[in-house]
C-alpha cells in the first residue's frame, strides 16, 4: 500500500505573497519578503525566499548595496545567474532616474542648504564618483540637471568644452556644479578646486555665473560658498 503524500506547505505561497502585496501594498513587507516577491519575475519555481536572504547577507543586508553592486560581485556573492544581476543593476538604473524626475520638478536652488540638500538626494545612490551641473535661469530656478560625467570610485574627468557647451544650450544664466566622493572624503581636493577654477574660468568668457561647487559624502555635503573657497578661487 503506497503511502499518501504528504501536503506541500509551500503549494501556493506566491500567489499569496502577491493577494498580500494587493491588500497591504509594500509597505507591510520586509525588505527580504519585498525582494523575495520581486525575484518571482526572474527566478521561476525556486524558492525565492532563500534566494533573497543569501544576497542581503552577501551585501551587508543592505538593498542599496545589492542593486548597485557590479553584476559579477551580485552573481559571485549572491550565487545567482547573470540574469538576475541584471535585473537588480536595472532596478538600481530606474530608482535613479525615478529620483531624478523627482527632483527635477520645479525647484528654486536659491539658498546653500537647499542646494547642498538636493545634491546629497541626487547623488545618494552612486557608488562612483559622479559629476552634475545645474543649470539655473536669473530667477535661480533649475532648468535642467546635466550629468557632466561619470568615473571610478576616486576620480572622474571632466571636459571643459562639454560644461559650456551645454550651459549655453539650456541658456543658463548661472550654473551650481555637484559631485560625490564614495570614499566617505567630504573636504575638496587640491584638483577638486583647481577644476573648479578652470570651469570658472570658462564659463566667465560666455556670462555664465558659477554659485558653487558643492560635495557630497556620507549624507553630508560640502559647500565651496559656505567655506569661503569660491571667495577666494573670485579673488584670483
């Protein structure tokens, strides 16, 4: 007599993890459940569960981390398929520009800490080092935020010709540059202020006012105004 198989305690819990998700939305979920339901759209007839705890604990138990990690570290450590990198590095690609859309509605960057304030939002995610113009009208209000360029974790290079040029097409009037240092260093480097100087430099030939140069690190920023840095770079 053969004997009869045991229920499956597990038949059926992604249907239910996602009527869950439909009644409480995702603020209910922990952040392991909310990956776990995530990974459904990628990992078929695994448990997810399992899954999405190895790659918190492979990254410090921190989805920041996990998203924007390399794709090779996310397949390495997390023990998944490429596949699934990639669709955590594109989660990470559609948060930032989520963010930026955000911040691009109407905004006024007419005072230090509002400025220092949405550079630390914009730049809060990067794990590279990361350059932004802001580019603002006579009123101060932000027309368009220009990513000048992207780098390693310690440098990035930035073309002089690139920074004018794309002032002059949104017809800045006067323009706030912004980037991050991802090794926690929140004061500017020697080259920091000597790149602040030559894009200065440029951008005086065509009119267009340089406010500040702000860094960001750590959720804190840097504000070359506040410290007295772009009076003297004025002065030279």
């Amino acid at each position: 007599m053969s004997e009869k198989k045991k229920p499956n305690p597990h038949a059926g819990h992604r249907n239910r993890m996602r009527e869950r998700f439909l009644k409480e939305g995702g603020a209910s979920f922990e952040k392991h459940e909310l990956l776990e339901l995530l990974l459904y759209n990628i990992i078929p007839m695994q448990n997810t569960n399992v899954i999405a705890h190895r790659l918190l604990n492979s990254f410090n138990n921190s989805l920041t981390m996990l998203i924007n990690s390399d794709h090779r570290d996310i397949v390495e450590k997390g023990n998944v398929s490429t596949n699934t990198a990639i669709f955590l590095n594109a989660m990470a690609e559609m948060l930032k520009r989520c963010q930026k859309e955000v911040l691009q509605q109407k905004i006024v960057l007419n005072e230090i800490e509002i400025s220092g304030k949405y550079a630390m939002d914009l730049l809060k995610y990067e794990t590279a080092e990361r350059f932004y113009m802001f580019c603002l009208d006579a009123g101060s209000n932000l027309i368009k935020v220009i990513d000048v360029a992207q780098g390693s974790q310690s440098r990035v290079q930035i073309e002089l010709a690139t920074v004018v040029r794309e002032a002059l097409f949104c017809r800045a009037v006067s323009v706030i540059f912004a980037h991050n240092h991802p090794g926690g260093t929140l004061h500017p480097s020697s080259s920091d202020i000597d790149l602040t100087i030559r894009l200065k430099e440029a951008l005086d030939t065509m009119n267009i006012n340089v406010m500040d140069h702000i860094i960001t690190a750590n959720d804190q920023y840097f504000s070359f105004v506040k410290n007295g840095i772009m009076k003297q770079i004025i002065q030279k």
